[in-house]
C-alpha cells in the first residue's frame, strides 16, 4: 500500500488547524474573564484611594499625596508591601481552615461579578436567576470568615467568625425579600431584564420610585453584609482586636481587605441595577426617544456610554457608604440583630406583601 505525502502533509495541517482553533476557543472565553478581573482590580484600587481621599477631608487632614499623583498609587504600594511580608501562621491552630478561608470569601464575592450588566449586552453570563445566584453565592463569604475565625485557634477571632454568621444570616432575610420584590415588579429573575423594564420612562422608571422602602431596607442591609460602618462588630477593634483578621498577616490579610472593598462595589453595583436603571439613560423616554436606541446602534460608543452611566450610580453609592463610615456610629451587637429581626425583616415582609397585592390586581 502506497500512501501519498501530499495526503499526509494535508492531514497534518489540517489537526493542527484544529489544535489552533481550540486554543483559539479557549483564549476567546478566557479574555472576558480577564477584562472583567482587571476592571474590578482597578475599581477596587479607585475605592481605596477615594476613601482615603474622602475621610482625610471629612477629617480636616491631608490624605495621600507622596505615593504617584495625588497619591494615586498608595493602594497599590500597600498590596505590594502585603505581598512580601511575611505569613504568620498560629501554631496550635487548623492550618487547612486557616489558609482557606480568606480565598473562599474573595472566590464566593467575584463570581457575583459575572451577572452584572454594565451595559447593552455587555455582561459575562446572563443567567436567568441571575440575582438569586448573586444571593446565593454571597452567602458562601461568611463560611469562610467562620472557617478563618475558629481556624486561628483565637477566641477573639472565633467570636468575630461567629458575630459575622449571625450579622450575614439576619440581614441576608431582608435582602432577599427586597430582591424577591424587585423580581415581581420586573417578571423576571435576570438582571438584563430587570434593567430593561426600567428602560421605559427613563428617570421615572427606575424602581426607586415604585420601591422606596425596599430600597432603604436594601441598602442598610447590602451596608450590613458588607461589614461596614455602623455594622462592623465581626472585626470591632475595641472588643476583638481584630476579630476574624486577629492572627492573619501578609497576603492573607490582604484578600480580607480586598474582599470588603469588593463586596462594597458589588452591592453598590446591584443598587445601581435594581433600583437605578443600570446603564439606563436618566432623561425621560418622552424628550430624547432617539437617544435610548444610541447603545443598540452604535457599538463600542454605546457600550462606552452605558459602562459610565452605571459606573457614575455606583460610585454615588459608594460615596455615601464611605461618608456613613465617618457620620455614624458603632451599633452593639444587641442594637445590630434587632433592627435585622425587629424592623427591616416585617418591614421587607410588607412591602413584599404590598408589591404581591399590587401585581395580583394589575392583572
């Protein structure tokens, strides 16, 4: 038998165009992910030195200045310093609880970050329980602070372990309820859905006006899952050093400090679509009709237009995250679990009540 090396060169060729193809495909679905993780690596930077730059002058005081511009570099000096220092790990302590937990909390929080419309079809996976699967995968970030506070072997991390618990399951109830409610307004469990049915009246539109008390119970509580000012009794350095973060240094303790900044801007970009209008234009649909067609016409323009809409809501939020941290004070653990329990709980429970009644009478 005589085989032609004409038929052998074109088989080769033709596997290794296969070969290049799949790499090719792998590339193409790799690339998104790893814009989606540079933008939030540089929006996390951005918060750091915002909120430097913000409690220095709430504080009469000079914030960074010497690190780049402005002291625009400062954050990313301090995640380079964290870097090579050294890990201290507790000698009697679970070295397998102790290491995973600061990667489960930062792993449980990014993968939120897939479901979040930045803008016309700009979003990485547009799931149709989208924002049940942001609640879900939410709930796993405590596991891990509870892991890392009884992993330290420290009973004062492990009081911080257990006061997070508490705090994430009494106003996880809340937040659901609000989200639960949006959904019925909107018909739908998808973000990009939710986004488009306040497309069509523009600034009168948004769910903000037909949910007001749910968006005050979201954002208290988004505040409260987020361990922020006045709800940061897991790490209250008066009463628990440190609480969780008590016996971790070096890299470690920089994915706690990254995951609060990354909760922060995941919950303020979920205010931002469920109540706001996402990359919706504010100006009503009846002035500038044309304008709202400018995302579906105009490609990267409008994709440019609609990711600094919803980048300018979000950091409104974050705005006033940031001057809630220096304004208010410190609840107690008591205070904290009854406005959980006692008020946002019946209060969510009504207006899910009234949002149901309503929709079940439009019908």
């Amino acid at each position: 038998m005589i085989i032609d090396t004409t038929e052998i060169q074109d088989i080769h060729s033709f596997s290794g165009l296969e070969s290049l193809n799949e790499v090719y495909g792998i590339l193409w679905v790799l690339v998104p992910i790893l814009i989606l993780i540079l933008g939030i690596t540089i929006s996390v930077l951005a918060i750091v030195w915002l909120e430097r730059e913000i409690s220095a002058g709430i504080q009469q005081r000079i914030g960074p200045e010497y690190a780049g511009p402005f002291g625009v570099l400062q954050a990313l000096a301090d995640g380079t310093k964290l870097l090579f220092k050294e890990n201290l790990i507790p000698s009697r302590g679970d070295l397998r609880l102790f290491s995973i937990g600061p990667s489960i909390s930062v792993i449980s929080i990014l993968l939120s970050y897939s479901v979040i419309p930045f803008g016309y079809n700009f979003i990485l996976s547009d799931f149709n329980i989208g924002v049940f699967l942001w609640i879900a995968i939410s709930s796993i970030a405590p596991i891990g602070l509870l892991m890392s506070g009884y992993g330290s072997n420290n009973k004062y991390s492990f009081l911080g372990g257990l006061r997070a618990a508490a705090q994430s399951i009494s106003y996880e109830i809340p937040l659901t309820l609000c989200v639960l409610s949006i959904s019925l307004l909107s018909n739908s469990l998808s973000t990009v859905d939710i986004v488009d049915a306040q497309s069509k009246y523009g600034f009168w539109g948004w769910n903000l006006w037909r949910q007001p008390m749910g968006f005050i119970v979201f954002l208290i509580s988004s505040l409260a899952e987020c361990e922020r000012l006045p709800f940061d009794l897991p790490e209250a350095e008066e009463e628990l050093v440190a609480g969780y973060q008590t016996e971790y240094s070096g890299i470690k303790f920089g994915l706690f400090y990254v995951a609060s900044y990354l909760n922060l801007l995941i919950s303020s970009l979920f205010v931002t679509v469920l109540y706001l209008g996402g990359s919706n234009i504010s100006i009503p649909y009846i002035f500038v009709s044309e304008f709202f067609e400018i995302n579906k016409t105009y490609g990267v323009f409008g994709t440019t237009i609609d990711l600094f809409i919803t980048l300018a809501k979000t950091y409104f939020f974050l705005f006033l995250s940031i001057i809630t941290r220096w304004a208010l004070p410190r609840l107690r653990m008591d205070q904290l679990l009854n406005l959980g329990w006692k008020f946002l709980l019946p209060i969510s429970l009504g207006n899910l009540l009234l949002t149901t009644s309503s929709q079940l009478f439009s019908l």
